[in-house]
C-alpha cells in the first residue's frame, strides 16, 4: 500500500470514528434535554428519532456531495489540461456538486429547528 492511501484510510477511519462519537453524544444529549422537559415536552423517542433523521440527512448528502466532487474534479482536471479556458466553467459545476451538502445540512437544522 502506497503511502497516500494509507494516510487516506486512516484518515477516513478517523472521520468515521469521530462521527460515531459525537452521534452518540447527541443521542444523549437529546434525551437529557427531553428528560429535563422542554417548552414542549417532547417524547425522548420523537428526540431521538429526529436527531438521527438530522445526522442521516447530513451525513448522506455529504458522501453524496463527496463522490460527485471527487468524480467531477478528476474529470475538470482532465478537461483542464487539454484546455485550460474552461476553467470557470468547471468551477461552476464543482460549486454545484458541493451544493448537495449544503442542502442536507439545511434539511438537518430544519429537522432540529422543528424540536425547539
């Protein structure tokens, strides 16, 4: 194994491990809150069925987001070699590939908006 894909799987091993962590602790965290009861006291299973739809929606579009821009980049790359004046062409659909994230994450803090 090359030296660069071992610093790559590492690196996603820790991002894995990190998002795991920190799902668990909004796990917790959501029943805390819903046990200490809230304006609207909502049930701890609606708490925890609607952080887990929040960290789904974020997680998702961003792998999403993720393979588009690793899929597209190459192929910008590619195309940018032949002819390098299509440039901000290209940076137009990359920007457009990162945009599915940034919808998952307006969907998350929608989903937690409609908690509070």
């Amino acid at each position: 194994m090359s030296q660069g894909l071992k610093f790559s799987v590492v690196m996603v091993v820790i991002a894995a491990l990190l998002g795991c962590v920190v799902t668990a602790l909004i796990f917790w965290s959501g029943v805390a809150v819903a046990q200490a009861g809230t304006a609207n006291s909502l049930p701890p299973e609606v708490w925890r069925w609607a952080l887990a739809c929040a960290a789904a929606a974020t997680s998702i579009s961003t792998a999403a987001a993720a393979y588009a821009v690793a899929k597209l980049g190459s192929a910008a790359v590619g195309a940018l070699a032949e002819k390098p004046d299509l440039f901000g062409r290209l940076v137009i659909f990359v920007g457009l590939a990162e945009g599915i994230a940034i919808y998952g994450l307006i969907v998350s803090v929608l989903i937690l908006n409609r908690l509070a």
